[in-house]
C-alpha cells in the first residue's frame, strides 16, 4: 500500500504537542490537553470532539513506522512517508503513523495510531492526497470526519468489532503558520463547533 503498512504482520522525535487520540473500539475522537487546577497542579483534561469536525492535515510530512508504550510512554520509530520504514526493534512494537492536524479550535496537535482500523482508513486517505497534491501547490488538504463506520475482525478469539473514522478530504486551504510554528503554551481546550467551513478553520 502507499504508506507501506504491512497489516497482516502479527505485529523521530518531534515537538511535545498536545494530541488527539482514537478510541478504536468506540469511535470516539479526544481531545487531551494539560490544564492546571485550582491548586496550580498540571492535570491532563480531555473532552471528547463532536462530528462532524474538520482540521487541516500536514501529510507532506506524514511519519510512519512503529509504536511501543511498553515503557509506558510512546516510543516512536519513525520515518517521513515515503522513506525506507526501519526494521521492526525488539520489543512490543506495532506499525503506526503520526501527523500533524490544525484548526482555530483545536490548535496544532499531534494524532497516531497503531490500530489495523486505523492505519487502513489513513491509507486509503493518503492515497486520495497523492492523488491530487499535484493540482494544489503549498497547500494541504482539509480533513472532514463526518463520523465512523463498524468494521468486524475475525480472531482466533472470535469476531471483534471495532470503528474506522469515516472520513474525506474535502478541501485545501494555503499551508498556516501553525503547521510549521512550535508547541503551544498548554490551554483549556475550546468548543468544537457543530459545522466548519473550510474558510473558518484558521
């Protein structure tokens, strides 16, 4: 596949960011920021995000190779797109992505994943970016998740039902400062709108 995955396996550092993780199973996307309390303790905060939601994506700069948070945090093994995918370390390491999403409500954050659900759903978004990246010069593509779609996995404990995020490349707006700005200062995190245009991202 175009990214290179091989999801029928058993099986670079960057800025700190504030994420948006997947729960593949539910379907939820959450919001996780760091905010402090009223005793001016740093405590993670996470509120989940309403469909349908849109965010720019930074694929240009799509790193892919491999997860492990056997250590309790995430090790990343990564590469840009498009480079030779490093052998798999020793270790409980899985395949995975990470990428750079932006808007006005979320601010630059960080999203990777490590599920099969995943990691085809981002395949066959990436392969709709090659696509058309040629006719959109020094811009990237506007990602509109309008929801999730159940996908059944057969096991050898039986059938598992999991949740691949419904979504689409729906826009290209010019490439924000955001993108290519450092880590914010951590921050309550904003109310996700019920609908975006693609004008009102940044």
């Amino acid at each position: 596949m175009a990214l290179g995955f091989n999801l029928e396996e058993s099986t670079s550092t960057g800025d700190i960011l504030p994420i948006v993780k997947y729960d593949a199973k539910a379907g939820d996307f959450i919001k996780q920021d760091r905010v402090q309390d009223a005793s001016g303790q740093w405590i993670k905060q996470e509120s989940e995000m309403q469909f349908p939601t849109k965010f720019v994506m930074d694929m240009d700069n799509l790193e892919v190779g491999w997860l492990s948070f056997e250590t309790g945090r995430p090790d990343f093994r990564t590469v840009k797109v498009g480079e030779a995918v490093p052998a798999k370390p020793e270790g409980d390491f899985k395949r995975a992505f990470r990428v750079r999403i932006a808007s006005k409500e979320l601010g630059l954050r960080e999203f990777s994943h490590s599920a099969k659900t995943v990691l085809r759903a981002l395949d066959e978004l990436h392969n709709a970016f090659e696509a058309t990246k040629a006719q959109h010069p020094g811009q990237v593509p506007v990602v509109e998740i309008t929801g999730t779609v159940p996908v059944k996995v057969s096991t050898p404990q039986g059938e598992l039902r999991f949740k691949a995020p419904e979504w689409n490349i729906s826009g290209w707006v010019d490439k924000p400062d955001m993108l290519t700005g450092s880590a914010p200062e951590p921050v309550a995190p904003a109310p996700t709108p019920a609908a975006q245009s693609d004008d009102d991202l940044f």
